[in-house]
C-alpha cells in the first residue's frame, strides 16, 4: 500500500494530510480509492482469500481423437496450399500468413499427456514432421533461395520465424527431438549459406549448424545424412570435405544423394586445365584429385600419377604442418578407406563380405543395424573376442586371393571398370600410406592415423574372408617397428592382452577425437563395447575436438592393445609377453613385396628431431 500511495504525484502526497481530507478528495476523484485505516493499520488486516482453482473436466479420447482429425484436416488444407504455392512459384513476397504458420505445426495436440498410444503414433504414421518441414518450410526457402538477392530480408525474417519454432517444438514435443534438431540444422545451415557481407556472423551460424548437427549424430550416430550436412559446412576444407562425402556413404545408413553432392568437390579438379589445385598443398588436392578419378572411374593411369605425387610430398607435408595431422591424418585415412569399400557400392567384394549374413548376395539398402558376422553381438566383449580367434584358429593360415588384382588392360586410356579393381587399387594407396606413415618413428602427430588404421583392421577381422582379402597390402614390418617404438610415448601397461579397451573406463582418456571421426562406419562397430557412445558417457560438444598432452598416451595405449589382439590372431604379427615386443611372422612377410609392385619413388626423408616432439 505504501509502495502505491508513494508512487502517485508528489501533489496529492502533500496535500492530504487527513483522513478527512482524504475522503473528501475521494468523492470529488473516484480514482483515489485509498482508505487512511489501510495505511495506518496494514498488518492488522487479514489476508486476501485466495481463489480456489476452477474446477476442469479431463478430455476424454474421443473428445481428443476428434480435435486431432480436425487439426489434421485443416493440416491437410495448408498443405495442399503450400504445395500449390510452391507449384506456381508466387511472388517471393507473399508469404503465408502467422496463422497457416501456426496451423503448420500444430501437430502437438496428438501428443496431449492424455493420448492412448495409438493417437500419440499418428504424428509418426502421417509423417506430419517431415511433411511439415518439405511443404511448410523447405519448399518455400527455396523459393526464396532462387531469387535471391531481391528476397534477402523476407528469407532471413523468414529463417528467423521458422527457427523459433522448431526450438519451442524441440521442448514441447520431445517425442521428435531428432527431427527437430536436425531442422534447426538445416535452418542455420541456410542462414549461413546466405550470409555473404558479415564473415563473422557466417561463421557463427556454421557452428550453430554444426554443433545441432553433431547432436543429430549423437542419437544417429550411424545415419549418413547427418555426416552430408556436415561436408556442406566443411567448405572450403578440402581433405574435411572428402572425409564427411565419403564417410557419409559408407555409415550403416548411408545417404546416396551425396554421390551427387560430392561432385561439387572434385568438379573444380576434374576439369580441363584446372587451377584449383594451385590452391591447396599438393598432399591435398592431389588425394582429393585421386579419390575423384575413382570416383568417375576415370584413367588408371592419371590416377597412378596423382598418387605418386601424392606420396612423393607425403613425408615432409607431415613434417611441415605437424599437429594438424593429428586432425587431419584420420580424416585422410578414412577417406582411403572409403575408396576400399567402393564408396559404398554395393557389388564390391568388401562390400558383400559385411553383409553375408543378412542375404546371399549383395544389398543395395543397409539395415539399421548390423550385427557381427562371427557372433550375434554378444554383450560380453570377452566372449565376442574370443569368437574371433576361434574363427581364425580354425581357418588356419590362408594366401590372398585377389579377384580385383586382374592383369592390367594394354593401352594408356585404360579406365576403371568396376568397383573390385577400384578396390586393388584403393588398397595400393592405403598400404603405401601406411608405410610411410608407420614409419615415422617417435612422432605423435601420426598416432590418430596409426589408431584409426589399426582399429579398422581389427575391426574386419570379426568379418570372414574380409581380412583375408586386405592383408596383402598391409606393410606388416613397419606396423611391428611401429608398435615396439611406443614405450616411447609412456605407454606401456596397455601391451597386455586385456579385454577392455584401453581408457574405457576412464573419462579422461574414454573418447579421444580420433573415435568421433571412426563413429558409425561400417565395419567399426566390432571395434567399440556397446555403451562406448552412450549418451549419458559421451564427453560434452566443446571438449570433443580438443588435443591434449595425455592423448598421445592414450592413443599409443589403443594402439599397443590393437597390436596385441591382431598377433593373438598369430597370422601376421608374434608378441612377446616376456620381451614385449612385436615381430612379423613369416607368413606376414611373405606378403609385403605385393606393395613393391610399382611402388612409386618417394622423395620421403627421415623425420627430424622437431617432428617427432612437436
């Protein structure tokens, strides 16, 4: 009360000084409704009641199940408004009103706390997100994207109302988080894309779209949608962009339109007279030159010229950039994998080999989940471990067979053919990769690609006849002198054969950057335990990339456990227990001159003392 008399005109403060003066003013102003008794005795009054809540009558399923097929009904209305819209391709400034906005998404009601379980499944039955975000929202950010620059200003207010309101759906409709955050993706994508006077602001919304991106991963870990998003933000990265394309069409659900997407990558080196390599380290655009003549299954022998290149300057641009291999080196390894498998087609030999127990002949769509070809993913790791040796004890000691290792076709203008001789010769450029790599000895910068080759190589070793088809091009002695050279790097208790993955129980060391970059490929998901990528157990956004002193300890530690179970294998390598130390095994020996076969020249030189401790 005293806070509303002091607040009136310092006037009427000073001049009613009386009761009676006030009533008097009261009757002439009605306005002044105080009582002197209220103010003088405030806290003698007894508090106000409170008003009891209205009583509410719960909606009934009927009452909630009619409301939903209205909703639906004038849903479907918009739509058809949208899509007609879209079809006519209006004028950039019409734009639909707030209310058929609202209409849009208002596909919540079907989730009211009170639904059955087969109301809150119709959203999903109809698709009503996805077909929200094509005819509400998409259709017509193309629309506007088409005619830019004159519709700058009604895209971004545009941009700006639609991203509002997938946040409020993201929290209040959870039962389609994923979708949501993937939109909001997509939306900052856009936001970006338009961006062109503000670098700063283009860089912010890039990592808007690539932290909601990473979120997506986190629950899709293995769709390869998310990892095409992600290459579309990598620009003008290179090497990232390779890694992202090509990763995205070997995950267990890959996404073929990147195959088109990609193509924006190596068009600016595959044409005539191209002058984008002139922008980017021979290393790279002279790898992405390479993967993008596989790709098209262009010239054999430009691809062999691409490679010699690219290995002849291998040594010292590692040299050169030094920790930015630590980065880079898994993402140049998976790439070549990809090229391994085909990128992603589904008549290459490896290809079929993954997916021999899901039929007898090669699929072209990947279930959601694939499970071991040795053993039904059990939940013990000791046991699944133990089934993989199992299987090779029995198998005994085998000779490669290389159906893709055919004579070479007589003329200059030779071409690939298929994708099992683009496979021969993706395993060429992996294995002289590693040798040079492997052999770089002391230097941590190049533990993140001894780790994620390593780990790739136990991984096929769960898949039969997969390990077979690749051991002929793996350099075997420069794995073992890379392995006994670890201590170097503090590890040493890790050279056990334990089951557990090094660091699996450790939070610090559980997730290093190298395993975000392996996450959801084909043929790693017999590498990781099944709660390795939990979400209650993965390390936050901002700490995922960072490179830390312990790292390189910890990779050494993976590697060393890598080395031990591939020699418990007892093809390739022999392990020491009492000696500690790796050897190659004659068997393993008598594979290597395959990599001598035409190996290019290399201007590679010894590492120096500030490479290996950079």
């Amino acid at each position: 009360m005293l806070t509303i008399l002091a607040s009136k005109p310092s006037h009427l403060r000073n001049t009613y000084r009386s009761t009676s003066d006030l009533d008097s003013a009261r009757s002439k102003d009605p306005s002044i409704d105080l009582r002197m008794s209220d103010l003088l005795s405030e806290s003698a009054q007894p508090p106000p009641e409170m008003f009891k809540q209205p009583f509410t009558r719960p909606i009934t399923q009927d009452q909630l199940i009619n409301e939903v097929k209205g909703i639906y009904a004038g849903l479907v209305v918009v739509e058809k408004k949208c899509v007609e819209i879209d079809q006519q391709q209006a004028n950039t400034t019409n734009k639909l009103t707030n209310e058929q906005y609202q209409a849009l998404i208002a596909l919540h009601p079907s989730q009211h706390p009170s639904a059955s379980p087969a109301l809150r499944k119709l959203a999903t039955k109809y698709a009503m997100p996805a077909r929200m975000w094509r005819h509400g929202i998409h259709s017509f950010l193309e629309l506007l994207r088409h005619r830019l620059p004159e519709s700058l200003e009604h895209m971004l207010a545009f941009v700006y109302l639609a991203y509002s309101m997938m946040a409020l759906l993201m929290e209040s409709v959870s039962s389609f988080e994923e979708t949501w955050i993937e939109c909001l993706g997509d939306l900052a994508r856009y936001r970006m894309a338009i961006e062109e006077s503000d670098l700063r602001d283009r860089e912010t919304w890039s990592g808007v779209a690539a932290m909601w991106y990473n979120r997506a991963a986190d629950k899709s870990p293995g769709v390869g949608r998310i990892q095409h998003h992600l290459a579309v933000l990598a620009r003008p990265h290179i090497v990232q962009q390779l890694f992202y394309y090509t990763k995205a069409l070997v995950t267990l659900i890959p996404f073929q339109n990147a195959r088109e997407s990609i193509m924006l990558l190596f068009n600016q080196f595959l044409e005539p007279n191209e002058t984008a390599s002139q922008r980017y380290y021979p290393v790279e655009s002279a790898l992405v030159k390479s993967h993008g003549i596989m790709f098209v299954k262009g010239s054999i022998e430009e691809f062999e010229t691409l490679v010699k290149e690219y290995l002849g300057v291998l040594n010292n641009y590692i040299e050169k950039v030094t920790a930015k291999f630590r980065v880079q080196g898994p993402e140049m390894a998976v790439s070549i994998l990809a090229a391994v498998f085909a990128f992603g087609d589904s008549q290459a030999h490896l290809f079929q080999l993954l997916h021999s127990q899901q039929s007898s002949h090669a699929t072209t769509e990947i279930p959601e989940e694939l499970p071991s070809p040795i053993t039904q993913a059990p939940e013990d790791e000791e046991q699944k471990i133990s089934d993989v040796k199992q299987y090779w004890t029995q198998h005994g000691l085998r000779q490669p067979t290389h159906p893709h290792a055919r004579s070479r076709p007589q003329g200059s203008n030779s071409k690939f053919t298929g994708p099992d001789e683009l496979t021969y010769h993706a395993l060429l450029l992996m294995g002289r990769t590693m040798r040079i790599v492997f052999s770089r000895i002391g230097d941590k910068n190049t533990l993140s690609f001894s780790h994620v080759m390593l780990a790739s190589l136990w991984s096929l070793a769960f898949v039969p006849g997969a390990l077979e088809y690749v051991q002929a091009f793996v350099p075997w002695q420069q794995v073992a002198l890379f392995l006994n050279t670890l201590g170097r790097h503090g590890a040493t208790h890790a050279a056990k054969p334990e089951v557990a993955l090094p660091g699996a129980a450790n939070k610090p060391g559980r997730q290093l950057p190298d395993d975000f970059v392996m996450r959801g490929l084909l043929w790693t998901s017999n590498y990781y335990p099944q709660d390795f990528f939990s979400l209650q157990s993965l390390l936050p956004e901002d700490e995922r990339n960072l490179e830390l002193p312990s790292h390189a300890v910890y990779r050494a530690e993976r590697c060393l456990w890598l080395g031990v179970h591939l020699s418990s294998l007892n093809h390739w390598l022999r392990y020491n227990a009492q000696t500690k130390q790796f050897s190659v095994t004659d068997f393993g020996r008598d594979l290597s001159p395959l990599l001598d076969v035409t190996e290019p020249r290399s201007t590679t030189q010894s590492p120096s003392h500030d490479a290996m401790t950079e």
